[in-house]
C-alpha cells in the first residue's frame, strides 16, 4: 500500500505576518462557528409553582397571532397583576435572547398559562426599527423566560407542564392533568404546593367532584371554586 504523502507546511516571511493575520481572521469569520446562535446560560428557577410568585402577571389566554418573536395573547382570566379581558403582547426567544422559549411552540388558538414579566426597560441595542418584530419588546409589553416552568398548556378545565416538582429543563413532562381550578388557587394564594402536588396525583374527574361538593381541604385553608362562587 502507498504511504500517505507528506505535507511540507512553509512559513510566510516576516514581511507578510500581516497578510496571514488577515487571511486567518478572514477565515474564521466565514466558518460555520460564527453562524451559532447563542445559547441560554441561565440557571434553572424552578417549576410553575416556585417560579409564579416573583412574575409581574399570571394570566390564563389563548394565543390570537404570531410575529417575529412576539405574540399577542388574548388574556380570558387574569389570575394575578391585571385585568381579564385585554389584549397583551408577550415577547420570545430570538438568536439575541435564547432564554425565551421559541415562538413556535405558541401557535395561534393555542391555550396557555402563563407566569409573565413586565417589561419596564429595553436594553441599548435592544430594537432595531429595521426589525421592528425581531427584538427584546417593547416597555409596557411582557417577556417570556424558559429558564423555569413558567407556562403551563391547557387543555379545556386542565393543565400539563412544569407545574411541581418536575424535571429540570423538561418543559412537556409525563404528569396527570391538573384542573385550571388547582392552579388557580395556588397562585392567588388559597392553597399550597402540596395541595398542587397532590392534586397532580389524583384523577382529574375525582377532583372536579371534590370541588364540586367543596370537600377539598388542605391543612387550615379552604379550596373554594371559583366557579362555584360565580353561580
């Protein structure tokens, strides 16, 4: 067999260091690395439970359309920090911000809730009037993190995500569906993230029957249903 041949590398003069210098960063700037989109570097926050408490807002709504990194969710219960009935814009993830989720995963009719961040500053850079949908968001307008379970999808009376107690970073884990009803108690207070826990265990129509008669209680507070009260 042949033996492979030998390659001679030889050094430019001194007089060209320069020229080589540029042809190098020339290269790397063409190579594939420099087309990577960045990547998230923050810490896991916790599941829907933990991560609820210290947002701006927390609405249940369902995704009226798309653009760029943005949606517009129109919100039919506002569990905390506004009002139902409105029309919020919520900002995603984009190659500049990889800690949001990707709009794809928000199609339009698509059902959520939703732990939200107020956006109060838009950082140097952060809108380009040439990209006006592609950008960090507006003030007043609202951001979405991935970096904890702060969206829930639903499904009629019931939720499914990163709700308690869930694996980190897995945003679709394998749980039983939990009443909307369950979850909003825990965020407006009236119970615990046992009770949640615990409610994630059990079958959701033995649940809905236990609401129903107003027979479900954990430790000294009560869970009412709010649809009941609305009778």
């Amino acid at each position: 067999m042949a033996s492979s041949p030998t390659l001679h590398w030889t050094l430019p003069a001194p007089c060209n260091s320069s020229v080589l210098r540029t042809a190098f960063l020339t290269l790397l700037l063409l190579s594939p690395v420099s087309g990577l989109k960045a990547e998230c570097e923050c810490l896991w926050e916790g599941s829907f439970v933990e991560v609820h408490p210290v947002t701006d807002r927390v609405i249940s709504g369902t995704v009226i359309s798309a653009k760029g990194n943005s949606i517009d969710v129109g919100v039919e219960r506002d569990l905390r920090g506004g009002d139902a009935f409105d029309i919020v814009r919520i900002w995603l993830g984009t190659e500049d911000y990889p800690c949001r989720p990707d709009p794809k995963e928000f199609p339009p009719e698509s059902t959520w809730i939703m732990a939200l961040d107020r956006i109060n500053e838009v950082p140097e850079g952060g809108f380009n009037i040439d990209t006006p949908n592609i950008s960090y968001g507006r003030v007043g307008d609202y951001m979405l993190s991935s970096c904890g379970g702060y969206w829930l999808k639903r499904t009629g009376p019931v939720v499914t995500g990163n709700l308690v107690n869930a694996p980190r970073w897995d945003h679709e884990p394998q749980m039983t569906p939990v009443l909307v009803e369950v979850v909003a108690n825990h965020v407006m207070g009236r119970i615990g993230s046992d009770a949640v826990l615990e409610a994630s265990r059990e079958d959701p129509a033995l649940l809905r029957l236990k609401l129903d008669t107003k027979a479900f209680v954990r430790g000294d507070m009560e869970f009412l249903d709010d649809e009941d009260n609305d009778d």
